[in-house]
C-alpha cells in the first residue's frame, strides 16, 4: 500500500494543546505539531503516541513558539508508520525534523546556493555515519538532508 500526504486533511483531524498532551491517545499514531499560525513545526510517529510527549526531545522548542496544538493521525498498522511518517515529512518539510539548527535550513538557501553544493565524497560521508545509530534512524530524505547541511556547513567554514 502507498501512502499519499496529499490525502491528509491537518484541520479534520483531532488535537490537543501541548499543555493537555496527557489528552493524547495511548495508541499507535502521527502526530504533527502546528504553530499558531497553522505551519507545521515538527512529524512524529509513536506506537503509542500519549508516552511519547510524556517527554518529548522538541517540547522545549515547540513551547518557546507558544500556542502550539499536537494533531494526530492514528495508525492500525505499526509495519506503515514509518513509511506514512516518512511521506509526510516529505509533503510538509517540518523545520524541526531537520537536523541542527532551524535556522540552517537548506530551504531558505538562495537557489544558487543549493545548486553549487558539491556532492563530492558523498559515498565517503554516508560510509563514515552509517555506523551511527542516529544515522539509521532517518528516513532518507532525512539522510540527504543532513548531508546537504554538513557540505553547506563545511563550504561556508574558513579553511
């Protein structure tokens, strides 16, 4: 089965505010968190999705932006959450699953920029993380787009 994001409808589906994430089911899910202004900040999945805001690694951040809601999107099938998080994250490009900082996020690059990244050495990079544990958790989008931030970083450090 494939998952298509276009189908997902944000304002249909149910939510908490990140102050009541106790509200959240103890079920397997997505979950989105959506800034006041409707942008979505951040994609999850969880096999159960209340425990994983009981402390949640982006609650400090989504705080700091204040009125942040969690809308969720249950999952029967654990073997599809991560395809369906993945596709998602994809359709929405969250500036918080990037890795690093938001604010070096290679969407808000000058078009030029993007196209004169060097991909050079790209199996080189990918052999030195693929050992890492954090590496293997990424999706691939998510391998790409840490490895465009790393060559962007090395290209604007003074050698």
């Amino acid at each position: 089965m494939v998952f298509n994001p276009e189908s997902v409808n944000l304002s249909a589906l149910p939510w908490v505010t990140l102050d009541t994430v106790a509200g959240l089911p103890a079920r397997p899910g997505i979950y989105f968190a959506i800034d006041r202004n409707g942008s979505v900040q951040y994609i999850g999945r969880s096999t159960n999705v209340q425990n994983r805001w009981k402390g949640h690694h982006r609650r400090e951040e989504l705080e700091k932006l204040g009125g942040v809601k969690i809308v969720y999107l249950l999952v029967d099938s654990f073997e599809m959450l991560s395809e369906i998080e993945s596709a998602l994250i994809a359709w929405f490009d969250p500036p918080l699953n990037i890795i690093g900082s938001p604010s070096r996020r290679t969407k808000n690059l000058a078009s030029q920029d993007r196209l004169t990244i060097e991909l050079k050495g790209l199996r080189h990079r990918v052999e030195n993380y693929s050992s890492d544990p954090a590496w293997k958790q990424l999706s691939i989008a998510g391998k790409i787009r840490a490895l465009i931030e790393i060559a962007l970083r090395e290209k604007m450090e003074p050698r």
